[in-house]
C-alpha cells in the first residue's frame, strides 16, 4: 500500500474473474473491511461481477457466500438445450432475481462497472447502466461451458476472454485502486488435462494471465493468494476453502503494507 491511509481516500476495487475461485474475492474483502477499508466503486469480470455486484449492493460477506452455496451449477433442470454450451445461462435469472429484485444498475449502494464480450464483433463492453442481471450472467458465461447471454439482439460471454482484470473503468476516478486477483497461473502435470473443459480453461487463463499481469503495478494494493493454483474453475465443493484463502492471503497483504508502511514515517 503507497499510502496507509487509504480509508480516507476514494478508493475502487477490481475483482477478476477465476469461476469459484471468485469465493476468495469475498473472504479478501472481509479482511479489507476488518482494516478499515471500505472501496466505493468496483469493476469486475466474471465472478468478479458478480461478487461486485453483491458487494455494491450492501450484502455481508456472510450472505455473498451464501449466494453462491445455495446456487447449483451443475443440475439437470440448467443442461442447455439448442444453444451453444452444456449449461443454460439464462436459467440462473431466477437466482439472481432473489437477490437482485430491482433488477437495475440504480438498486446499488456502490458504482459497478461490469465487463462482458460482444461475441459478435469480438469486442469488449461495460455495462454500468440499465438492467442489472443479465450483464452479470453475461460476463460470467464461460466459452463453451455456459451459453452466451442476448442483451438487445447481441450475444455475450465471460469478460474475462479479453479483460480478466479491468481496472481500466475506475482506475482514473480513484485516488487508491485495490485489485483482488484470483486466476494464478502455475506449471502443471499433462495428467492435468484429461477434459476438453480443463484444455479450454487451460487455455483461456493463460492468455488472460499475461494480459493481467501488467496491470497489476496500477494497483496501490495487490491481493494475488498463491494457494488458488490448486483449485479449479469448477471446484464447488471447496468454496469454504477458497473463501478462508482469501481472506488470510488479504490479511496478510494488508498487514505488510501496514509494516512497510509505519517504517516510511
């Protein structure tokens, strides 16, 4: 942290997409509000989105997680049937809606930027505006996994295909950028790569992982927990695992800056 005293400063908030490793976005959000930090505009990709939107609306962590426990990815009445992937995107609404029920931008306490991907003319859009839900659906749509989402006529999906860390929506109205940073790459074992879904995760987080890391000096604070390497896309069995990561990972973060910080003065 450049400045300790990031509490009286504005101070948005980037969350990166990384499936059910966005849980560890909630537990490090915990441990930033525990040292005083309170970010006032957010922008994220994917599962990002999707906890900044929570966040923004004024959920507890405790009920963010909650969010996530009691939504089933995988069950038969979401398999897609004459769309583009295994899992019908839009058959989450009903989850959303019950936590969302003004189904618009204007219902958060916080400013939210969410970014999706116009699959038509391959292009990258932020969504501040409007409806709510079906951008958070959007920017979570997974490639080849879950279906892309229709917003007026135009079909989107995951964020994170072009900005898995879009810092670019706040970074210039904040006077302190927080980023939490949940898709860490690591070298993995050929063993690894037994599905076509881990070869296109593969894939697709090792392109959006450079294009990350040199975004990553913009932040005044950087939360990046090593643990998550472990842990896949899909992993929702583990997501009290992944929440407890991030919020140590946080936790320590914000106590070495508050050390080198107090050796500055």
């Amino acid at each position: 942290m450049k400045d300790m005293e990031v509490s009286r400063k504005k101070t948005g908030l980037v969350l990166s997409g990384g499936g059910v490793r966005g849980m560890a976005h909630i537990g490090a959000i915990q441990a930033l509000e525990e040292h005083g930090i309170f970010p006032e505009v957010v922008s994220g990709s994917s599962a990002g989105a999707v906890v900044g939107a929570l966040y923004c609306h004024g959920y507890s962590p405790a009920e963010m997680k909650r969010f996530f426990a009691e939504t089933p990815l995988f069950h038969i009445s979401r398999f897609a049937f004459g769309k583009p992937g295994f899992i019908d995107t839009d058959k989450f609404f009903k989850d959303f809606i019950k936590y969302f029920r003004l189904d618009d931008f204007r219902s958060l306490k916080k400013k939210l930027y969410v970014t999706a991907v116009d699959m038509l003319k391959g292009e990258k859009r932020v969504f501040s505006e409007g409806e709510l839900i079906r951008p958070l659906l959007a920017s979570s749509a997974f490639p080849g996994l879950f279906s892309p989402v229709c917003i007026d006529e135009v079909l989107y999906a995951d964020g994170g295909i072009l900005d898995n860390f879009p810092i670019d929506p706040i970074k210039s109205e904040v006077d302190c950028l927080v980023g939490i940073y949940v898709s860490p790459l690591d070298t993995i074992q050929a063993e690894s790569l037994k599905y076509s879904v881990n070869v296109l995760e593969r894939a697709i987080r090792i392109n959006y992982s450079k294009r990350s890391r040199s975004k990553f000096e913009a932040c005044d604070v950087l939360i990046r927990p090593p643990k998550l390497v472990q842990y896949g896309l899909l992993d929702v069995n583990k997501l009290e695992d992944i929440y407890q990561i991030g919020y140590e990972a946080a936790c320590k973060e914000l106590q070495k800056e508050i050390r080198t910080s107090a050796k500055s003065q």
